[in-house]
C-alpha cells in the first residue's frame, strides 16, 4: 500500500546523510536503478523493497523501520519468528493453509518451512498476510526499531 509523499521523503532523507542514491543501493543490496525506482514511486517502497532492504534502509537514513514507513509502532512488538510461529498455529494442516494462502493473495508454505524466508517478503505481503492472519503489521515492523535511531 503506497504512502502519498514517500518518493520525495526518502529523496530528501538520502541527501540529508550525504550519500548518493549508488551508495545508498549497495548498501541495502539492490541495483541504483532499483532503488532510484524507490525514490520516484510511491508505491515501490512496500511492493519491490523486502522487508531485510527496507530494515536496512532505515538504518542507513537513521530513522526506525517505523518512521520510515511513516506508521506509528504498535507495541509489543512482534519478532518475524513469532509472526511465523503464530501462521502455523492458525494453519496447522496443509488444507488450512492453502485456504489461508488463497485468502490472502500470497504464499506462506514456504516460509512455514522456512521462517528465514520472511525476510525475503515486501512490506505489501506483510500487511496483507498480518491482516488475514489478524496480528497488526506494525508489531513486526516495530521489532526492529531499537536496531535502529528513532
């Protein structure tokens, strides 16, 4: 889900550091045309960021996950382990899952197996995912606030 103005915040976040739209990609590991797409769109930041570039952008501005994405943290915060552990709760069998993964639009199996993958997620599917789930997207993002400046 885009958030109006984030295209400009970032542009203007990345130049209060010094950096250069270069350094700023390789150092959250993306292409400069990539991550030149983050600051004219929008929408890339929570649909071609994964939630590991958009931790690691945070840091590189010194602003949290939370500021970044511009939502206030929900507390208590939620740690990706603890969102994966609660999706195989709700889904304990294959059927429940597939039911889950239809509802949401996104496949969750994988990450099931292999919690690690989360990382791999965009911020859209994370609300997406947290939403059909029932747990507040913001708790997984506020976990990774005190990693970073306020």
């Amino acid at each position: 889900m885009p958030i109006d103005g984030t295209s400009d915040r970032l542009r203007r976040a990345r130049q209060r550091t010094g950096l250069t739209a270069a350094e700023v990609a390789t150092r959250i590991r993306t292409s400069e045309a990539h991550y030149r797409d983050v600051e004219t769109d929008d929408e890339e930041l929570t649909r071609a960021l994964s939630v590991r570039q958009v931790v690691a952008l945070a840091g590189v501005l010194g602003i949290s996950p939370s500021a970044l994405l511009e939502e206030p943290p929900v507390l208590p915060p939620l740690a990706p382990a603890g969102l994966v552990e609660a999706l195989r709760l709700q889904n304990p069998t294959p059927e429940e899952i597939a039911a889950f993964e239809e509802q949401a639009g996104w496949d969750i199996r994988e990450t099931l197996d292999r919690p690690e993958l989360f990382w791999g997620w965009n911020i859209d599917e994370l609300q997406e995912v947290c939403a059909t789930a029932g747990i507040e997207w913001r708790r997984v993002i506020a976990a990774f606030d005190d990693r970073v400046g306020a």
